[in-house]
C-alpha cells in the first residue's frame, strides 16, 4: 500500500498549474455516449476516476485514445448495456450512465454506484427525473435496470437540490421529444460546462446555472471537442495548503471567477491575493485569525468538498473556529485523524469546533478523498514527521499532488509499496 511520507514546517511558495476538474469531466464523458462519433476532451486530468470512466465507457464498445492531455473518446460502435460492477461500484459517477446510456442503447443494468462514504447519498432523484421523462426503472440485489423507449420532454421540479441529479435530468432531456423544464436545479459551475459541451454537441439548451433550466429536445447530437475548466476544488486546497503554511502560492489558471465563497474566507484569515494574468497570486503571511463560524451550502456557497482542507487550516490558526457541515453528514473523518496530530478538534452535532494551535507529525489515514488531501494540508503545517496512507482516496481527484507539493517546496515523497 503507497504512502506519502512529508516533512512539515516549510512554507509553501511558487506557481503551479491546475488540473482540468474532475467534477466537470466525468459527466461530460458519460455525455459522449450521447453522439456517435468522436469527441476530445482537452486538459483532461489523469486521475483514478477518469480512468475509471474510461474503462466503462470501453467496457459498452467505446474506443478511447490519449495524447498528452487530451483524451478522446469515439462512441461509433456502442454494443452492450451491461456496465461491470467492478468499476461501477467504485466510483459514484457512474450513476451518469443513466442520463446517457438509455437515450442511445435503450437499456442499462447496473450495480449500484460507489464512491467515497461521506454519508447517505442517495440517488432517488435521479431516478425520479429520469421516470417523469418516460423511463422504467427496477432495482434487485443486483442494482438498477432500465428501459426506456423515446423519452418524452416534461416538467419536473426537484424536491431538493441534487447536482448530479440535475446533470442526469439535463443529459436524458436533450435528445427527448419535446420540451423539458427542470426547477429547483443545482447552479454548480460543473453544471454550466455541461451544458457548454451538450450545446457544443448541438443541444438547445437555456438556464443553466440558474434555478430552472429548459430544454428543447433535438434528434441528435454530433462529436465535438472540449476543453475541460480548471478544477475549483484542487485550486482551493493548494490555496488552503498555502494557508496553513503562511507560504506564498501562485496558481495557474485558477477559476477564480468560481472560487467567491472560498476567497472571502481566505480574506477574513488574513490572506492576500490578486489575479494576474490569469493567475491567482496568493500570500498567506499574514493568515492568523480563526473563523468563528461557516457553514458548507450549494454553489454559490462554500464548497463541501473543501471543508475538511479548511478545517486543516482553522487548526493552526488563534482562537476557535466553527465549521457546519450541511451537505454530507459524515464528512468529519479527516478531522478526527488530525486529532492524531494534536488538533484540537470537537464534533459537536454537525458542527466542528477547532481550538486553534500548534500540529506535530503522525501516522494517518486517507478515509476519503477531500478529507486525504486535508491531511496533506495538516502535514504541510505539521511539525516533524507524517505519513500518509491510504492514498488511492487521494489519487481519485488529484492528478499529481505530491508533484505540485514539491514543486512549491514542500517536502513530501510517495513510497511506492505492491
């Protein structure tokens, strides 16, 4: 099992390019079952979940190719509705395959999705949207199957809000008769490049990244090529890396105009930064102040996902930090593995509270994927000696962190072990 092995207490400092986003690209390459030709995905990360992806789409009669970082994708010869629940069960995306399997194959058997277990995730809404535009869908101890004849265009308003549900929804609507309104929809950045790439494909689409998004049906898309956004989340937790060692970090390509919420959390601990170029110049000298409370909430609130880096970050800082978790209820995983570290932490419901101090070196565990790259964040600040394990949590969202971690001048190693 590999591990990271860090040395903390060197302040982070230089520029480093961010990946193409994860949460962007894996439903915009379920999307390309949609059309039968060939699409390119540019600055596609090579993380384990795209790869995953990849070995669905190949295991239906895809045909994939890379070249550098492009990845291309040709969907001419689509043979199976089966997808092997060796990969399903490992990442929940694959419950995409829903939204863009059943438009092109007709029906689709497959096991229940995995992923990382942050709490309940269910994917009722999923099937519900996907019902009211003409599906049928029955579930056995061996996960779902679906049939669907043509999909018809309907009206549906989500009971809550559900971003993948929202990206399913929009994928089955394009290429169903009529036309589709959605409402109470997710507004997530990863939403609008959806949309983007369907409407790049020929779809007519309008709303995206408000609450309602409409859709008017076409008989077909066509291949398009795509250049996959930077990924908001990785960007943030090398902000939040930054933070944690008062260091000075330069991201490349950031999508800063996705990152408000993140950012002015930043400012309110004492971070500086500017955007040049195109590039995020932060300076995190003089982060000090804690954060007396916040709460995690939907786009365009502060991300879920970066909840645990920032808990990192609050357990350095002076005085006492709150952080509420209202999207996953057990996301606090990797708080409780900083207290190995000597962070003060306290679950309190669903609200951490963080004494702020000093951390020291430990032997720790990656539980999930946001909380792993918080515990790299954690050893970054640490004093002495960390490792990690676990690490195929991290290598799901993050392309090369022990690379980019180097690059600023931290010092952390992969011990590569069979």
């Amino acid at each position: 099992m590999d591990l990271y092995q860090m040395e903390g207490g060197y302040p982070l400092s230089g520029n480093v390019r961010i990946q193409g986003s994860k949460n962007a690209v894996l439903p915009t390459m379920a999307a390309a079952l949609l059309q039968r030709g060939t699409v390119v995905f540019h600055h596609c990360p090579r993380i384990a979940d795209v790869w995953c992806m990849e070995e669905i789409l190949k295991s239906v009669g895809a045909r994939t190719r890379w070249c550098r970082d492009s990845l291309l994708i040709d969907c001419s010869n689509i043979y199976s509705g089966e997808i092997p629940g060796a990969y399903a069960d490992k990442m929940r995306s694959s419950v995409f395959l829903l939204g863009s399997f059943l438009p092109r194959y007709g029906q689709i058997s497959i096991s229940y999705p995995g992923g990382c277990t942050i709490g309940r995730r269910p994917i009722d809404l999923h099937l519900a949207v996907l019902k009211a535009l003409g599906v049928e869908i029955y579930e056995d101890s061996c996960g779902l199957h679906a049939r669907a004849g043509k999909l018809t265009g309907c009206r549906y308003c989500f009971p809550r809000i559900s971003v993948g549900a929202t990206e399913n929804a929009v994928m089955a609507a394009v290429v169903a008769a009529g036309v589709t309104c959605l409402s109470n929809c997710a507004r997530e950045p990863e939403i609008i490049h959806l949309c983007h790439f369907l409407r790049a494909m020929g779809a007519r689409i309008k709303g995206e990244g408000t609450g309602e998004i409409l859709i008017k049906g076409v008989c077909r898309l066509h291949p398009a090529e795509f250049s996959v956004p930077s990924d908001r989340i990785v960007a943030g937790t090398y902000l939040f890396a930054g933070a944690a060692t008062r260091g000075k970090v330069a991201l490349e390509s950031a999508p800063v105009e996705e990152m408000e919420a993140v950012l002015g959390v930043y400012q309110k601990m004492g971070g500086q930064y500017q955007v040049k170029s195109g590039t995020l110049v932060t300076d995190s000298s003089r982060v000090r102040k804690a954060v007396p409370f916040l709460e995690t909430a939907g786009y365009p609130g502060f991300p879920t996902d970066l909840q645990s880096p920032l808990a990192a970050v609050c357990a350095t800082l002076e005085g006492s930090s709150r952080i509420r978790e209202t999207i996953f209820e057990d996301r606090y995983k990797a708080a409780m593995q900083m207290r190995k570290m000597g962070a003060d932490i306290q679950k309190c419901g669903d609200v951490l509270e963080i004494k702020g101090g000093s951390l020291h070196g430990a032997c720790v565990s990656a539980e999930d994927l946001r909380g792993g790259a918080a515990l790299v964040v954690a050893g970054l600040a640490a004093e002495g000696s960390t490792e990690i394990d676990e690490l195929t949590y991290i290598d799901r969202g993050y392309e090369h962190i022990e690379k980019d971690i180097t690059l600023l001048g931290g010092r952390i190693s992969r011990i590569y072990r069979s």
